[in-house]
C-alpha cells in the first residue's frame, strides 16, 4: 500500500528531498506520491513536519 499526501501539506518540500525513488513531485498546492513507483519505506513521513505522507 503506498504512501499518499494529505491536504494538511504545506509544499515544504522535505519529503520529495528524501524519497530514495524520486517519485514525490509537486502538484497542485501541495505534493503528490504517484503510487506505482512507491517503495513504501517512510522516508516521507518521517521528515514531513505536519504528518502529510501516510499509507493509504
């Protein structure tokens, strides 16, 4: 189950720095996770400052 981005996203950035993969971009006000090519490894989430990255 991949990670997918809350609405509580601030557009920081730090998360699409982390990801091992590159597969966090950003998108409409906030950043998205395209899910194919999500490892499910947490380095998201674990940077975010709000909690935005959770599995979906």
């Amino acid at each position: 189950m991949a990670y997918k981005i809350s609405d509580e996203c601030i557009a920081c950035g730090a998360c699409a720095a982390e990801c091992p993969v590159s597969c966090i971009s950003e998108g409409d006000g906030k950043y998205v996770i395209n899910p194919d090519e999500c490892l499910e490894c947490g380095a998201c989430a674990d940077v975010c400052p709000v909690g935005a990255p959770a599995k979906d």
